[in-house]
C-alpha cells in the first residue's frame, strides 16, 4: 500500500495513473451497459499492468542498478608490467598492500618502501609460509613450481620499520594483489590484480586494474584482502 501511495503522489506517472483511471471507468460503464463479465476483466488487466509498471517500477530501477555496478567499467585488462611496482609505492597516499607468491618481486624495492613508510600510516605484506614444509608441497602440488626463495629471510629487511606488518598464511593464495590506498577501510584507492598462474613462474598472467568506481568487484577484492589478512598470522624470522 505504501509503494501505491508513493506512486500517485509521484507526478511522472500521472499520465499512466489517468489512464488507469479512463480504463477503469470505460470497463464499469461496459460492464453496465453489457453486463458481460470480459468488461470488468479488461478493468482488472488495467490495474495489474499500473501496478506492474509503475508501482514496482522502483525494484526494477533497483536490480537494474545492482546490475550495473557489477560490471567493472572502468576496469582494464592488461599485461602485469612488474616495472610499475616502483610507481605504486611512489604514488602511495596512506596505505600499501601487496599480496603475493612470495613477495620475492618486492625485494629490489626495498629502499623505496622503507622510505615509503617514513611518510605512509600503513604498509601491509602478506605471503605464504614458504618456512612451512607442508606449505611448500602445496605450493608445488598447486602451481607445479617451487616457491622463488628458499625461505621469507629476506623479508626480515622490511620489519625495520614499525608501520610496516607482514602476516603469512598457510595455504595457496589464488592472485597476487597491490593496493595504494588513501584508506583501506572506506574503500579507496587503486587495486591491480594478478591471478597466479601454475608452471614456469613470470609475469604473463593478464592483470586487472580497479578502483572505487569499479563498485561490487573493487568491493570483492577488497573483502577478499581483509579476510585473507585476519587469516594470516604475524610473522617473525626464525
């Protein structure tokens, strides 16, 4: 009843109201005037395609809506270029993730993110517990590869600074991810995408680039990243 209140009031659907209005009284005055009952069923058509159209017209907009921000527009499929590791740390607001194999491609970046976080709140890395045999295997058994470092020592070099946390987890991770955020939390910022690819290890996997704008899929990888973080564990060397 609501909704129907809503829709009169409206003043963009006067025009169907007044037909359904017109419907309405050319049915009556058939009905009258024949006594057959088809007259009032025409009557009944009109109400139902008023309540149709127009009365459930607002649900419409709103799948309609739901749908439209699952399509990633702005997104853009592209070669992951391992050079633009430097710029995302260079660009960085407030905060930087990155999500990945090993980590082994961050290491020739190692000043820059150390400097980096002289001026950043946050600086998040995650990555599989290559110090773990059993995660090992299932690196192997999962990308037909071993992991590119013998161990996550390397590492160690980035926990020189207080802001920077770095969280492991115990099991294959599906893509490599970069974020350069302004704040993680509220959603903004730019997100490149990788999923891993199985065999030789490189760069040939298409890369796929979101922001905010992306709605439901920078949503997605953005949920994926929180749950994959609180699922991780602080690492220290050994």
């Amino acid at each position: 009843m609501k909704k129907i209140l809503t829709a009169i009031k409206d003043k963009t659907n006067w025009g169907s109201l007044l037909t359904l209005i017109l419907a309405l009284a050319g049915a009556i005055a058939s009905y009258i005037i024949t006594r057959e009952v088809l007259s009032l069923a025409v009557g009944l058509i009109a109400v139902e395609f008023f309540l149709l159209v127009v009365v459930h017209l607002e649900d419409i907009q709103s799948a309609l809506k739901r749908l439209e921000n699952r399509e990633a527009k702005g997104a853009q499929l592209k070669k992951w270029d391992k050079s633009k590791t430097g710029q995302i740390i260079e660009e960085a607001e407030e905060e930087l993730f990155f999500c990945g194999y090993d980590l082994s491609r961050l290491l020739p970046y190692r000043a820059e993110l150390l400097a980096a976080a002289d001026r950043l709140k946050r600086i998040r890395l995650l990555a599989m517990d290559i110090d773990n045999e059993a995660v090992r295997e299932q690196i192997q058994s999962t990308y037909c590869r071993p992991p590119s470092l013998n161990s996550l020592e390397p590492l160690s070099y980035f926990l020189h600074k207080k802001n920077i946390e770095i969280h492991t987890v115990k099991f294959p991770v599906s893509f490599a991810i970069h974020v350069s955020a302004r704040d993680m939390q509220s959603g903004t910022g730019q997100m490149r995408v990788m999923f891993l690819n199985h065999g030789p290890s490189g760069y040939d996997s298409p890369c796929v680039e979101l922001t905010p704008a992306d709605g439901e899929w920078y949503k997605h990888f953005k949920d994926q990243i929180e749950l994959l973080w609180n699922q991780g564990t602080p690492w220290q060397p050994l």
